[in-house]
C-alpha cells in the first residue's frame, strides 16, 4: 500500500505540476498534495504524486546513524579476528 | 539514487542483527503493510533473525484486504457497456466470487491498469464516449491522490470519470485487532508512508490506552531491523511510539494532503476481507461529490459465498499459522487461492506454500519458518 | 497480393531462395544434427527504441537455434498484416528483418502474407520458423546443467521489457534506454570455442527468473544465485523501484544464461568480454546439489531468499 520513492524536482510547471528525476528516468507528478515545492527538492513520489517532501535533515542523521553502526560492525569483525 | 542507496547499507543491517540478538529478547511483532511483508520477505529476514523474535501479517494491503463483494462490484461496473475500469496492477488477480478483473478483462470486459489516478483521468479525457471508473483501493498514503484526481476532474469539467472507493484507513482497524480477546502481539510496525499523511500522532492511542509498543518503520532492511531492535527494548523500558522514519513522517503528518482527502471523502464502515467490518475504517465519496461515484450504479451481484473453513481472519490476526488451516496447500494454493494470505504473492499463506514447496515435507531448511 | 511481393518483399529480403518464387525453398541440407525452432511474435508498439517487430523476429528465432549451439542458416518469415497498415510501416519493418538477417548471417528463404481485416492484428503478426545446423562434437542443453557449474550472463538485464514499456506509453516516464534486441550466435560459438558450456537459455519472456527456474528444473540442480552480481542499468532499477516491477521478470532479448563447468569459467568470461554483445557479462552465481527447482537469491545482506516461477504479466504496484 505504500511504494514510494524519494526523488529530485528538476522543473516545476504549472498548474501544480513538476518533473521528477530519478536514476535518469523522468516523470511528470502533480504537486496538489504539497506546498511551497522548488526545484533540487526531494519528495516522495507515489501513484503519481508528490505525497511530501523528503526531510534532508532528519534522513542525514540517519545515515550517519547507519555509517556509525557499519562503523561498528567492522570493529566487530576485528575484535573477533584478535 | 539518492535518499535510497545510503540506507542499504549492509554492514548496519548486520550490527543491528548482532545488537538485537544481544538482547536476547523474545516478541512477536505484526507489520499491517503490505509493502513491509513484501520488503521483509524479499529481504529474507525471518531465517536471520533469532529464535523467539517472530514477524507476522497482518491486514495490510489492498489485495488482502479488499471485500470479495467489492471486487464483485469492480467487476460488474467493467462488464458495463460503454465503461472502461481503471485499476492499479495490484488488484488485477484478486478472486472475487466467481472471477477477477484479470479473467474478466480476458473475456472482454474493458479493464486497463494504470500506475496513477491520473492516467485514468486522462484516458477519460481522451475517450469522452466512454465512462472511465477508477477502481480505489489503498490506505490513506493513496486516497489523496484519488482525491485530488477527482477534485482535477472537476476542475477540468471532466464529466466521464468516476471512482469506486473502497479506500481503508489504518489507526481504526489497529483499534480493531487490538481490542480482539486474543490478540497476542508484542508491538507494531507501524506503515511508514501512510504515516506521511496522518502523522504517527495518529497512533498514540496504541501504547496510551493499550500499552502497545508500536515503531513509524520505512521500507529498507536497515529501517525494520532499526524498529525491531526499538520494539524489543520497549519490551523492558515500557510501551510507547517511536518514529524510525523521521525522514519522511512528522507528529502532524501532510495537513495538505489530509485536507484534499477529506474534502472528497469522510469515513464509513467498512468490511475488510477475512475479517469483519470495523467501523468507521473505511473511506466514502462525500455527497457533494455523488456524480463521480460509480458505487451508486445499479449492478448485478454474484450470490457472496462464505468460504466455510477458510481461517485468513485467524491468520491475519496472528492466532494461528497457515499450516493450521484446513485449506492450505490442498483447496488452497497460490495458483487458486480462496482467502487473502494466499492471494498476495507476499502473504503469509503463499510465502509459507513457497518454502515449504521447495524445501519438502521432510525437509526443514533456511526459509521454512516464513509464515509464522 | 503479387505486387506487395514483387514491390516490396521480394526486393527487402532478396536472396537467391527467395527470389525463386517457388512454393517452397529448395536448399543443400548441411550435414550434421538439425535444430528446428519456431516462434510467433506479438509486440506493442510495433517500433521501440533499439528495435522493431521485425528485428525481434530475426533475432528471437536465432538466439533459439543459438541456444542449442547450432549455427542458424535459414529463416521462414509469416507475415500477418492488419489492413490498412501504413506501407512506409510495412518497408520499415521489412528493412529491419533484411538488416537483422544479415547481421545474423542468415537467410529468409521462404514466406507468406496474410491480410486480416481492421482492427485484427495490432498491426503486424509475425511467425517464424528457423532450421540451424549443430556442429559435431556440441552438446548444450538444457537438461545437461551439473552441480558446480558457474552461471554466466552477457550484461544489463531488463533492458528489453523496459524500452518496450517506455515506448508504449501507458506510465508516461522519460528515460534514455534501448532494447537490447541482438543477434546471439556469434556469441555463443565464441563461448563453445573458450570452454565447456553445457547449458544455455535466453530469458525472453518471464525474464532471468523463468530462464534460472527451467535450468533448475530441467537439469535437477539447485541454483544459487548472486543478486548483486547480476549486471542491472540504473535507469531499469529506477523504473523498477517507481512502478514496483522486479528486472528478474522483465523480458530481455539480447541476453544468455549460460551454465559452464567451474573450471572454463573463466575462460568462458574471457571470451564473452571480448564480444561486443558480451562486454558487461558477469558469474552471477552457482549450480548446486539441492532440489530441482529451488532457485535461491542470495542480497547483499548474506540473507536469501526463493524465487518463484513469473505466473503471467508483472503489473506495476503501489503495494
């Protein structure tokens, strides 16, 4: 019930619509769902539509949050080796 | 790609496998998405994780939960002359009483998949002799793109569109499952995009007025092992909800989008598939709007039978295993399934027939505990 | 009927045989093991990009023959035309099949065309049959796949089924992407020449998921299989991930499974690489001694998981 995927706003057009890039493919989707979108903004797309916009800030501290716990996992494997 | 690949990150997957493992904790814990049984399953997860830590289904998506008297009317409304039914691929297979939309199609009925409510618009546009019915089916991460596709037809003057909505919402059928007498679930995954529109303040009743741990979870491996190891510790620390995928899910969730929804639609009762009609979870076509809902036409309806032995209900509510159920693996396959967990490729049903296939009845290797 | 021949068929196929205008080709029969295949194909739009129906015809109907290691020779090409096709459609198509045969060294040695009313064959039908010759001394097959055996393919999955779905038009997505629509003879004889190949399979319809399952099924073996190893564009794995479409599933047809004793893999590989229809093949993965039938996907986790048989079309989801 739920596939949506993160993708870049390359142009905005009216009424209401962008177009999204994603892995080089391109597609049109109606932004009647979010506000205030601008170009180099990430949303997420499904059933043709921006349903929100990517938070950057919370989805950075999460990838840190994965590096770390990688980090982690490599230390892991030398503590077992030692 | 962006915003994807930095969260497969296979090294974390597996320090968050050892940490939960060092818990050395127990639970069993229900995921209501259906793109989160597809995610752990096509991820293998289950075999990976410890002994005492089970992953079950529950009614998450709309292959699952969707009526047979409504796929019955989705039918019906595409045998219609003049009518063309547009649907998402996902509901093309769905045995209704007597057939699906995909048998239908085959025998001439107008039926065309489509990725967007848009593209059904425009096939409307393009086709002013036709009557163009969108078939709506989806949680609330999908009923405001019909929403705004209907408010768009208007705005466009498009008088050939209409909608069959047998949209659901998701925190009343939670309050459902939960208030069963037996339901004996540790915690929830709670569906990470339909959260996006509701917000996860939508979920404080779970561990406010049932002490029920519950996690907003994304769709990455990464993001369910995260949930996973937070449920478990909820397990000593006390219930409460956490969000896992603050990247898209805020406490308020898309008040825009939440405002098209209702605009276009308000709640009724609603049966779900397998189960029972839980009431208010469910999402009707508001009266302003009657022009364009096509579940008002008058159809011819196949007798409903009740498959009397088909236990989907038990299963979805995590009581008993597929194994459990008369049906499985005799009258019941996925080549011709009769309940919800074995149409879904994904199901709990049709994932434990997989395994089970291949490993043999003697044989019990990687995989077979998938169903649990 | 006649002027379609002699105007336009006969001129766009010209080769001794076919210009006969006999009833039926009269050819030299090769010594060796015969191999015979035919095929239909069906294709909407009728012209993607990297191709068309009648490339699709040639090539598909070769890569059978070549998937039996015969050296294909000639071609019969049925032509079922909707009325009212537009003439520069029927040259194009026509010129593509020409093209396509030569680039297969092959011939179109024999023929028919049918007219069927409007609103019949989405254009164009095309039937073929194609006769091949197996060399003394080559034995693939599909039943011949032993635990052990390295699984090769020549590059990118998916391309095909993608490019058609682009072009077509129903999901409206922008992407620069080919069919990978090609010739696979050349290929495979270079690969017979390098080492042992004891099976081979074009994952046309139902993908590398349905071609992995009928080796696994046909030989008795086991199959283990790398998903990361498994070459796949960026632009296939986005249009993947946007319409919920798995590439193992999505047809291709400029592609071979190969199964090969371990010890000649790398020979094998080498030979592939050096090949421009090889270039980005890679070892994605291994036969085993388990079921037949249980074709197991290894993620980049170390998790696995079992792939199921393709039952019909894949449609895009939002679930």
């Amino acid at each position: 019930m739920c596939l949506a995927i993160p993708a870049i706003v390359i142009e905005l057009d009216e009424p209401n619509l962008a177009v999204i890039e994603i892995g080089g493919v391109r597609k049109q989707v109606s932004l009647m769902l979010v506000d205030d979108v601008a170009v180099g903004d990430y949303v997420l797309v499904h059933a043709g539509f921006a349903i929100d916009k990517v938070d950057e800030g919370e989805a950075q501290k999460t990838m840190d949050l994965l590096q770390e716990l990688a980090r982690l996992e490599q230390e892991a494997g030398f503590d077992e080796i030692h | 790609m962006r915003y994807i690949d930095e969260f497969r990150v296979p090294a974390a997957a597996r320090e968050l496998l050892r940490e939960i493992d060092a818990l050395d904790a127990r639970g069993t814990f229900m995921e209501v998405c259906g793109t989160h049984t597809m995610a752990i399953s096509r991820a293998g997860l289950r075999p990976l994780l410890a002994p005492g830590i089970d992953l079950i289904s529950g009614p998450g998506c709309p292959v699952c939960v969707t009526a047979d008297a409504d796929i019955d009317r989705a039918i019906a409304v595409s045998k219609k002359p003049g009518v063309i039914l547009t649907t998402f691929g996902d509901m093309m297979k769905v045995p209704g009483t007597e057939d699906s939309l995909a048998s239908a199609s085959a025998r001439g009925a107008r039926v065309r998949v489509v990725y967007s409510p848009l593209e059904s618009l425009a096939i409307a546009a393009e086709e002013p002799g036709s009557q163009v019915v969108f078939l709506g089916v989806g949680f609330e991460t999908t009923a405001p793109a019909v929403a705004g596709t209907m408010l768009e037809a208007r705005r466009q003057g498009i008088d050939n569109f209409q909608v069959l909505s047998f949209h659901k919402l998701v925190p009343p059928a939670l309050r459902a499952l939960v208030g069963l007498d037996d339901f004996d679930v540790d915690g929830f995954i709670l569906p990470g995009h339909v959260s996006v529109i509701i917000g996860s303040d939508a979920y404080a009743f779970l561990p406010v007025e049932f002490s029920m741990p519950c996690v907003v979870t994304g769709f990455e491996v990464t993001d369910i092992l995260q949930a996973i190891l937070r449920l478990l510790k909820m397990g000593a620390s006390g219930a409460s909800l956490e969000v896992e995928y603050a990247r898209a899910v805020r406490p308020e969730g898309n008040p825009r989008a939440l405002e098209v929804m209702s605009q276009v639609f308000e709640p009724c009762d609603a049966q779900w598939r397998g189960l029972f009609t839980i009431p208010g979870s469910g999402l009707a076509i508001r009266e302003e709007f009657a022009a364009m809902d096509a579940g008002t036409w008058e159809v011819e309806l196949p007798e409903p039978t009740r498959s009397k032995g088909c236990r989907c209900g038990e299963i979805l509510c995590g009581r008993i295993k597929p194994m459990d159920c008369p049906f499985f693996g005799g009258r019941c396959t996925p080549d011709n399934p009769v309940g919800p967990c074995m149409v879904s490729s994904e199901g709990t049903c049709a994932s434990y027939y997989l395994y089970s296939e291949s490993e043999g009845p003697d044989e019990r290797g990687e995989g077979a505990d998938i169903g649990r | 009927m006649q002027d379609l021949l002699r105007d336009m068929i006969f001129p766009a196929l010209g080769g001794q045989t076919l210009d006969a205008a006999e009833d039926a080709a009269i050819l030299e029969m090769p010594s060796g093991t015969l191999a015979f295949t035919t095929d239909s194909f069906v294709v909407k739009p009728l012209f993607f990009s990297g191709g068309d129906i009648g490339k699709l015809a040639v090539c598909g109907t070769v890569n059978d023959l070549a998937m039996v290691g015969a050296r294909p020779l000639y071609l019969t090409l049925g032509l079922i035309l909707e009325e009212g096709l537009p003439l520069d459609d029927l040259e194009r198509v026509l010129a593509s099949v020409a093209s396509a045969a030569r680039d297969a060294s092959v011939k179109v040695v024999a023929g028919d065309t049918k007219v069927v009313e409007k609103g019949k064959a989405d254009g164009v039908y095309i039937n073929t049959a194609g006769v091949g010759v197996i060399p003394d001394g080559t034995n693939v097959s599909i039943t011949r796949v032993a635990p052990g055996d390295a699984l090769l393919i020549n590059g990118y999955i998916g391309d095909h089924g993608m490019a058609v779905l682009k072009d077509r038009g129903d999901f409206a997505f922008e992407v620069a992407l080919d069919s990978d629509c090609a010739p696979l003879a050349g290929l495979v004889s270079d690969m017979l020449a390098a080492g042992r190949v004891h099976a081979l399979r074009d994952p046309t319809r139902g993908g590398l998921a349905a071609a992995l399952k009928e080796m696994s099924s046909c030989s008795g073996v086991s199959l283990e299989v790398d998903e990361p190893a498994v070459p796949l564009r960026e632009e296939v794995r986005a249009i993947c991930e946007v319409l919920g479409l798995d590439p193992l599933y999505v047809a291709n047809e400029g592609k071979l499974l190969a199964a090969v004793a371990p010890g000649d893999a790398a020979a094998v590989l080498g030979a592939m690489k050096a090949h421009p229809l090889g270039r980005d093949a890679a070892v994605i993965g291994s036969a085993g001694a388990g079921k037949a039938g249980r074709v197991s996907l290894t993620g980049a986790m170390g998790s696995s998981r079992l792939l199921r048989m393709p039952s019909g079309e894949q449609l895009p989801r939002i679930c």
